[in-house]
C-alpha cells in the first residue's frame, strides 16, 4: 500500500525542483550598465529624487482591479504579497515570516491546505497594525464577483482563508493543489489593508478613494496621483526597516512614448529608469553612446501575441453588448480565416528589424519556464498557403474591388493595439501581407493609459475588444503556469456582466480545453502536470485561439547612477525597490 504521506512530500518536492530548473533556464544573464563611483550614504530618505519613466501611464493603484501592467508596477511600491519568486525561481518572503514546506509544516500533507506565518510589528501606513485579518479580508474582495476583480485566476483553487491567530493565516483549498503558492504571492498577490476596503468590498469598489491613494505596508506611500499624468511618492514613516528606502521622494512620470524615455535615461540623464523600453534595437544603441546609462534585458515569459476576435465588434446584443459570445464573428469564427491569418505573419521580419537581440519570433504561447516550452509547433511564413485557406473557406474576391468577399459581407478588419514603435511598426509589416491576400486593412493605436484601463465604462480597453484584431503582451505571473493558462477558459470570457474584467480577450471557449485545465488544477504528477500545460498550449496553436509573435525580453533603462535593481520575470521591475540607491 502506497504511503501518502511520502507520496504527497515527494510529489511536491519535484514540483518545485522541476519549476526552479525551468526557471534558471529560461533567465539570461543581466547585462549590467555602466558603473561608476561608489554607492551612497544609506539611510531612510538619505538620497534625492528618484525620476521613473512609464510611457504608458499608470490610472489605478489597486492592483486587484487593475488591468495594466503599469497599474501593477506602480501598486507594487506601495503594496506587498506574502512572497514572491526572484530570478532563479526561489520564493522570497515579504510578509511572510518564512516561506511555507513540508517540513516546517506549511504544506499540508494531504495537499489540501497551506498555512503561512506572517512578520510581526508590521504595519500599514497609516500606524495600524497587519494582521492575518487583511489576508483574510483580500480573498474575500479578490472572490466577490460583485468587485469585478481582475486577479481571480490566483484564487480559484482556495475553498476558504482563515486567521488561526493573528499573525498565522491558513489557505484552505477545495482538492488537492499542486499550485499552492499562486494566492497571496507575486503580482496579483498584494495584501489589501481591510480597514481600508471593507466598505467597499461591493459593486462600489471602484469608488474607494484608497484606488487612487493607496495605504500600504511598502516602503513609500503615495502623498499625490493624478491619473494619466504623475504619482508622487515619499517614504512610508511606518517601514519596518529602519534604514530603508534610500530615497526622499519618487516621481514617476506618465505618459509620452518609449523612444522618449530612453533618450531621457541614456542621452540626457533627465530621468533615472524608463519602463519597458519598446524601441528599435539601432535606436537603443545610438542612445547607448552617450554614455549616461544602460540597457538590462531579461528573458521570461512575456510574449507579444495577436487575438483575433471569435466574437462580432460591430453587432449588439439587445441590450448594447458588443464583441458578445453570442455573436460569433462574420469570418474568424472560421478556423481556415483563423489559419491563414497565421501563416500570413512574417515573424522573422519583425524580430530582424525591430526586436534584434530583445525578441525571439515563437509559435508558442507558453514559453517560460522552459520546461513547459512545447516542443510541437513551429510557424511559417506562406502567402500561397493563406491564400489557398482563404479560397477554400469561399473568400474571393467576387465583385473584383480588391477585398475578398462572401455573401456580401466584405473581408475588412479593424486592427487595433497601444501606442509605442514597435507596435505601430509591427501593424504595417502585418497590414501589408493581409492586404496582399484581398483583406483591408484599418490601423488604430489607443494610448496605453487608456488601452490598457480598468475602467469599465471605457469602450477602447483591450478586454472590450471592439475591432477584430488586437496586438498585445501579457505573460504568467508565477512559475506555475496554472493561473496564467485559465485564462482562455470559458468561464474567464470578458462580458458587460462582469465589467468586462476578464482576461480571455480572443473570446475563445473549449471544453476541452477546459478539461484539460481543471485536470492540471489537482494533478501531482509533475511530469503529467507538465504535459497537461504543453497540451493547453498546442490546442491554444492549432486551434488558432491566439497567434504568438515574439517572445519578448523585459528592457528597461537605467541611470548608470542607479543601483539595486534585479530583475525577476515573476513580479514587477519595482518589486524590490527598497533597495534601490544612488551611487
């Protein structure tokens, strides 16, 4: 008879081990700016202004109903999880006191429950006390579909969360879960203060003043935000290490273009950090030259993809919903429109003369940590192909105007995407080869500030998705790709019933897709687990549910007088940043 106990220690063992590899594969060296003199005097509020660059600007700092990555970098300073994984895949407490195992404890050995001990003497910035109550409190907003929380994905395994005590929180999960470590870690799992949110904890969540002036356990707090433009920080006097953050106050700026804030980094010193540098690789060497800063790159698993829509943009249901499930699109709705629109992407051309040594052209969707890289697909670029698909799905060009066309409807497409150079760049090389197969073509960029919003009386956000192509990036947020691959399940379809705060843009459903999804949700096996992802990923390709482009590397751009900063593929550039100084 098998001994579960050893079953369960050892099934879980190699879970992590098989997720740390991956994660050290898949993370590139840090190419490190030019350095000079020496670090500066420590010391809380010790050093000057630290200038942030992000070209698109930051509108909300709730990062439960934030939909940006930008909205996430920036509650990130202010707000902290229990954990996060760095670089190499190892879990780093933050308000944890340790990170949870087997042996200590933590990990259940039936596998169906984790228990976390929090820091003591933490508190919020405004004096009062963390407690096991606010962990307890962020999963019953993060699980109230009244909120229209964006972070449910992290969450959907846990049954329930309770205080043993107040410095002791246990997470009851509904099976067993081999992905344990998704609540209340990295990203999505920033602690919300309860005395703060809990008379918003509704349908008027959006309203809460603290989305725009946040009280946090981080090491600054905001003194000023204006949505779209600045976010002004300072210090947080209640920071349980004395002698940190090194700086006296944090401006990060919104707005303007990717070019702009490598130049103020590298070319005149005017800023000291430029987020997501999306820039052509001859521009960022150029910049380079001047000598006041450098470029760090890091490979992990954001890749830049194009959604085709599976739903109607043009036509409403009766009460207004456009892009609804219960439209289906005129022509993607066809897996050969769907196909041809795949082999008519010259993923080499794009990589070659826009990413350069920042971007990889890949066919998957899944490519960090490596061990979860599919080893099935591959893509081509072939017109003749797109061509014959489109010909024989009955799209020709009847009334010989230059667009294909089927009973009437002509083959036209609205392409939309936010603005940067690279995107924009991206869009031509794509519209060129479309319109080349008789389809037309129309290219919209939306700034990212707004493209990018959570606001759900906002038509132009990508999750409303109303045009027929949409070119973004997004990535999973853990070394556990289980969060991230729920995605494109059914249920996780954005609607005007929950505020359009869904990720699964392309409108794409599958039960079997879904059933691959919720096996992977309780199997231990690491080796079957693995292959259950790969699975998700190949049905994804062939499918067509999403069309990959580029596995893109994080690029950002710092002072040469700055130092601290260490990337890590799973949380937000300023993850760390109370460490930041000034040399």
């Amino acid at each position: 008879m098998v001994d579960l106990t050893k079953f369960i220690r050892h099934r879980f063992l190699a879970l992590l081990l098989i997720i740390a590899l991956g994660v050290i594969a898949c993370t590139s060296p840090k190419p490190q700016p030019p350095q000079s003199g020496t670090t500066a005097p420590s010391g809380r509020g010790a050093g000057d202004t630290l200038r942030l660059l992000y070209w698109q600007a930051p509108t909300i700092l709730n990062p439960h109903l934030a939909v940006g990555l930008k909205d996430y970098e920036a509650s990130r300073i202010v707000y902290e999880p229990l954990a996060t994984y760095d670089k190499s895949g190892k879990l780093i407490p933050f308000l944890a006191a340790e990170i949870p195992t087997l042996e200590n404890g933590g990990i259940a050995k039936d596998g169906k429950s984790v228990t976390w001990k929090l820091k003591q003497g933490v508190k919020w910035s405004d004096g009062q006390p963390f407690t096991a109550q606010d962990v307890v409190f962020t999963h019953k907003f993060v699980s109230n579909p009244k909120v229209g929380a964006t972070s449910t994905a992290s969450y959907d395994a846990v049954k329930s969360v309770e205080a043993i005590n107040d410095y002791t929180v246990k997470i009851n999960f509904k099976t067993v879960n081999p992905a344990w470590s998704l609540p209340f870690v990295g990203e999505y799992g920033m602690i919300l203060p309860r005395h703060i949110f809990e008379p918003y904890n509704g349908a008027n969540a959006r309203e809460s003043p603290a989305n725009l002036i946040p009280v946090g356990t981080g090491p600054y707090l905001v003194t000023e935000f204006r949505p779209s433009d600045i976010i002004v920080y300072q210090p947080n006097p209640q920071f349980r290490e004395a002698d940190k953050p090194f700086f006296k106050r944090v401006e990060l700026k919104g707005g303007g273009d990717a070019t702009s804030a490598a130049r103020a980094v590298l070319q005149t010193g005017d800023a000291d950090y430029g987020w997501n540098i999306q820039v052509e690789a001859p521009i960022l060497q150029q910049l380079q030259a001047a000598g006041k800063g450098g470029i760090i790159t890091l490979f992990g698993p954001v890749v830049e993809r194009l959604y085709l829509n599976y739903t109607d943009p043009n036509q409403a249901t009766k009460d207004g919903e456009r892009s609804s499930k219960q439209l289906p699109h005129p022509f993607f709705s066809d897996i050969k429109v769907r196909q041809a629109i795949n082999y008519a992407i010259d993923r080499d051309t794009i990589v070659k003369q826009l990413y350069g040594a920042t971007g990889k052209p890949t066919a998957n969707l899944l490519v960090s940590p490596k061990i979860y890289n599919s080893p099935n697909n591959s893509y081509e670029f072939n017109l003749k192909k797109a061509a014959a698909l489109l010909d024989s799905a009955g799209w020709v060009d009847s009334n010989h105007n230059g667009t294909r066309d089927k009973k009437g409807v002509e083959m036209k497409v609205v392409f939309i995407t936010s603005v940067n150079p690279l995107r924009q760049k991206t869009q031509q090389i794509i519209k060129q080869s479309l319109e080349t197969l008789g389809i037309g073509v129309e290219i919209k960029s939306i700034d990212g500030s707004i493209f990018f919003a959570s606001d759900p009386a906002n038509p132009e956000t990508y999750n409303h998705f109303y045009a027929d192509m949409v070119m973004l990036a997004t990535n999973n947020f853990s070394p556990d790709p289980g969060a991230y691959m729920k995605e494109w399940t059914c249920d996780e379809i954005p609607q005007k019933s929950n505020n359009w705060s869904k990720p699964n843009t392309t409108r794409y459903c599958n039960p079997k897709y879904d059933a691959l999804w919720r096996q992977s949700t309780t199997e231990l096996n690491p080796e079957k687990r693995r292959q259950l992802f790969i699975q998700m990923n190949d049905m994804l390709i062939k499918d067509v549910g999403v069309i990959p482009l580029v596995d893109r590397a994080t690029t950002i751009a710092i002072s040469k007088r700055l130092d601290g900063i260490d990337l890590t593929p799973w949380d937000s550039d300023t993850w760390n940043i109370k460490d930041w100084k000034r040399k």
